[in-house]
C-alpha cells in the first residue's frame, strides 16, 4: 500500500511541471479571456460587467463577418494548393536519386524562415515601382505597365498573398508527405508492380490510401493555419484597401488595440476559437472513419 502511494506520488511529481506549465499558460490565460469578454474594457478605464452584450454586437457587426468571409476564402483558395502541390512535391523527391537530398532541402529551406521575413522579402518582390515581379513581367511582355498587387484590389491582394505563403510553408506538407508515402511497406508497392499497375494506378488504388491520414492531418494544420492568418496581411496589406483584405484575427487585432476594446476582442477571439475548434472536431471524425 505505502509502496503504491509512493508510486504515485513520483508519478505526481513528474506530470507537476508540464502541469504547472498547462495551467499558467493555458487554462489561466482562457479564463482571463473570457472573464475580459464579458466586460466592457479598454485600457484607459475601468473594466465594467455588461454580460454577453460584446457577443451580441460580434454576431451583429458586418465588418466582423466581412472579414470572417474573406478569411474563408483565403482558406478555400490555399489549401488545396498546399495540399496537392505538398503531395506532388513528395512524389518527385520521395524516389531515391543523386539530387534528392538537395531537391528537399531547396524546398524545405522557406519553411525555416520566419513568416515576418518572409512577408517583407515578397512585399518588396510584389511592389509596383521597384519589384522583381513587374520587371520580369514587363522585360516578358506579359504585361504593358506595372501591376499594382497590394492595397488596391482585395483580389490581387489576395492572390500575391497567397503566393507568398504557399512559398513558405508548401515544404512542411512535403516533408510530411514523403515521411508518410516512405512508411509504406515495400511488399505492398511490389505486389502492385506484379498485379501490372502503373504509376498512377499505384499512386490512387495504393500510396493515396494509404497516406490519408497524413493528408488529413495536413488539411487541418493548414486550415487551422490559414483560420490564424495575421502576419502577413498586416506586414503587405494592412487590411487595404478600406479593411477588405483584413482577416478575422487582423480585425480582432484592431478592436483590441488600436480602438482600445479588449473586452470586445476577447469575444470576437472567442467566437473564432470556437469556429477553428469545431472545425478541428470534424476533421479528427473524418481521420477516424478514414481509419476504420
């Protein structure tokens, strides 16, 4: 008996500091935010109780919703340019040959700089006078006269985003992908060879299948990655023109501190937690029945 509780408390005693640690920086800071939700605060006043008054004004506020929107359509436009183009990037590179290693490592090697820099290296490669991009175009003849892809249409905004970021972190999903279709037992593709598949034929009756669940786990980091988008429309748009490239998080960013309403941004945080969170309990019941 003594023996077992002795266990036990070890056992305490090693799960105390990753506890500590979930508690500080995670249980504490969202109690905090949605006691700061049902206040209305800034930080010049006092913060005074209003109940769920800044939930009512989040579902009825149309700019919130605008930018929820194009949030949206960022997602629907990227993910799947990250997926597939991930899972192709992995089919080149998984093959043994000479150049693989350095094919990957060229590939992988935006993943490991920060979205900031990023963000401002392709800021200066989309501007209109002195960008890289309009002068190839131009020395091309693609186009007559400079483009202006930032700050004027949400659309080309949009699209030199995109770009921008697919650039980024397209190697993570290849990385993932190619660990994924490495995993699968020799056997099985050499059974496959034997049957007369071709390489397609494999890819979609053999690899695809068997690497779903990587894919679903991709969808969702990139999802939930796309859902959180901040750095880079703040850094190459500033939510121009007239906040029509702002995304949710930017729009909880400028009610929370420029407009010094944080228990307003705290809602708005919230609701968006939720959406990413439901979203997150689809996508784990899919990968479930993907497995099953």
């Amino acid at each position: 008996m003594q023996r077992t509780r002795r266990n036990r408390y070890i056992g305490l005693a090693y799960v105390a500091p990753a506890l500590v640690f979930v508690l500080a920086f995670t249980v504490y800071p969202l109690g905090r935010m949605i006691w700061m939700s049902l206040h209305s605060w800034s930080l010049i006043t006092e913060p005074r109780f209003i109940g769920l008054d800044n939930y009512r004004q989040a579902f009825g506020d149309r700019q919130f919703w605008v930018s929820f929107l194009f949030t949206l359509k960022y997602t629907v436009l990227i993910t799947p340019v990250l997926i597939v183009g991930g899972y192709l990037l992995a089919l080149l590179t998984a093959p043994k040959s000479k150049t693989r290693a350095l094919t990957r490592t060229i590939i992988f090697v935006p993943v490991v700089i920060g979205l900031g820099v990023s963000s401002l290296l392709w800021y200066w490669l989309f501007s209109t006078n002195f960008g890289v991009i309009n002068r190839i175009l131009l020395d091309l003849g693609v186009i007559d006269q400079p483009v202006l892809w930032l700050g004027v249409d949400a659309d080309t905004s949009n699209f030199a985003i995109s770009t921008s970021v697919v650039w980024k972190v397209i190697g993570f999903g290849m990385i993932l992908f190619v660990g994924a279709i490495q995993a699968i037992p020799t056997e099985i593709t050499e059974a496959s060879l034997v049957d007369g598949a071709g390489y397609w034929q494999r890819i979609g009756r053999v690899v695809l299948p068997l690497t779903m669940r990587t894919v679903l786990l991709v969808t969702l980091v990139s999802v939930i990655g796309s859902l959180l988008a901040f750095d880079q429309f703040y850094i190459m748009t500033a939510g121009q023109p007239q906040n029509e490239t702002a995304t949710s998080v930017f729009f909880v960013y400028l009610n929370s501190f420029p407009y010094l309403k944080l228990g307003y941004g705290a809602a708005l945080s919230l609701v968006l937690a939720v959406t990413i969170l439901a979203f997150t309990i689809v996508q784990l019941v899919l990968t479930r029945r993907s497995e099953s």
